[in-house]
C-alpha cells in the first residue's frame, strides 16, 4: 500500500471520536478528511476491486462524512456508489489506465501542463512538495510523482501528522501539517482535480465510476470554501 517513504511511512488510522460541530483544525474534522482521502488513494490505486466487500466498506467510510454529505453532487455520487458491479473494473481500465488514450488521465500534469504532458515541470513542483516534507515517491521515475493516488496518500500523511501534533498539544509541527496539507490543497488537488472529475462524468456512463467522480466533486467544493 506504501508508495511514500520517509524510512517506510504508512500512516495509521487516527483514533478520535467524530463530533456534529467541527472546526476545520479541530481533530475530528481532520479525521473526516483522513478518511476520504485513504478511500481516494485505494480507489486509485486499485485496491477496492478485489472483492466487493472491499467496495462496501468504502462507500460506509464516505457514508458517514456527514461534513460532506449535505454536498449535492457528494450525495448524488454516494446514491450511485451503491450500484458497484464487475463492470466498473473495465471502465476505470478504461479511464485510468489503459490501453489507448486516456479520457480522464489520473495525473496532475496532464491538465496544468500547456501541452498536456506528464513528467514536466508541474510534475517536479510536486515532488519537490513531498520532498520539502522529507518524503519521496519509491520507484518514482516508474509512475510520475503527481498520480492522484500518491497526492491523496501526502494529504493522507500530512493530516494523520497534523492530528498526531494536535493531539500531543504540540501546536508548532501541527500547524506546520496543517498549513502544508492546506497549501497543497490550493496549490495543486483544487488546481486539477474538478477538472478530472468533469472529463470522468462526461466520458463515462458507469454509475460507480460517476459516483466517485461526484464524491470527490462534492468534496473538493467544501474543501475550498473551508480555506
């Protein structure tokens, strides 16, 4: 699961209880975004296929956001999350992978860079990102640096440090997390990712595909007016 190494980092499930009222640095709002992105890094990086309880137990995990599920487009994506079938492997191939032209490609570069090209400057803005907080993508010239599920797996870590900080009231290297998670969220996942999930919901007409294309929609609009 581990694509992010600092020694080997492999961020554990932060233990805090959810509240109705949460406050953008208190620890269960970070919880709630910790949680998505860990659904969002192993739906990329293909690890809800192996079996369809895999795939309930996300979409249960995105359920109870409830931060989010006032989100039209975020509850419309969770009413088609249910309809999950062997289908949706094929088409996230399709989508994602390949073979042929990808109609929605998973890479940050591929919608910032001016000619559409991977592993340009975009990209190494990127790495250089992960690298100014002691962490490197393993094998990184074999998937480029800004792969959705590698930034997914950054947000991952940058708010399981940040609760880990807040929790031992250390609020200098929790503020530092947290103000590098919301930099990175401006600066890079808010810069690229709506227009992924657009290219997802016009190429495609596969409900669980659409469904995760609108949860991360959903996501990134109360994301952004949270900063």
């Amino acid at each position: 699961m581990v694509r992010m190494e600092k020694g080997k980092i492999q961020p554990a499930k932060v233990e805090v209880k959810m509240k109705q009222n949460r406050k953008s640095n208190d620890l269960s709002a970070i919880e709630c975004r910790y949680r998505f992105y860990a659904v969002i890094r192993s739906y990329y990086f293909g690890h809800l296929w192996d079996d369809g309880q895999r795939w309930l137990e996300a979409v249960e995990i995105l359920s109870g956001l409830e931060e989010f599920t006032q989100n039209e487009d975020y509850l419309s994506g969770l009413f088609l999350l249910q309809a999950y079938d062997s289908s949706a492997v094929y088409e996230f191939n399709r989508l994602f992978v390949g073979p042929g032209k990808l109609v929605a490609p998973p890479y940050e570069s591929a919608y910032l860079n001016s000619e559409g090209l991977l592993m340009q400057k975009e990209t190494l803005e990127v790495r250089e990102f992960y690298r100014s907080m002691g962490l490197e993508v393993q094998n990184k010239n074999c998937e480029p640096d800004d792969f959705i599920g590698f930034e997914a797996e950054f947000a991952c870590y940058l708010l399981h440090q940040a609760a880990k900080f807040l929790a031992q009231k250390d609020l200098s290297n929790f503020n530092l997390h947290l103000t590098a998670y919301r930099n990175f969220f401006v600066n890079h996942l808010s810069k690229w990712l709506p227009a992924h999930c657009r290219d997802i919901l016009a190429n495609s007409q596969n409900d669980a595909c659409r469904g995760m294309a609108l949860v991360l929609a959903g996501f990134l609009d109360v994301e952004a007016k949270n900063q």
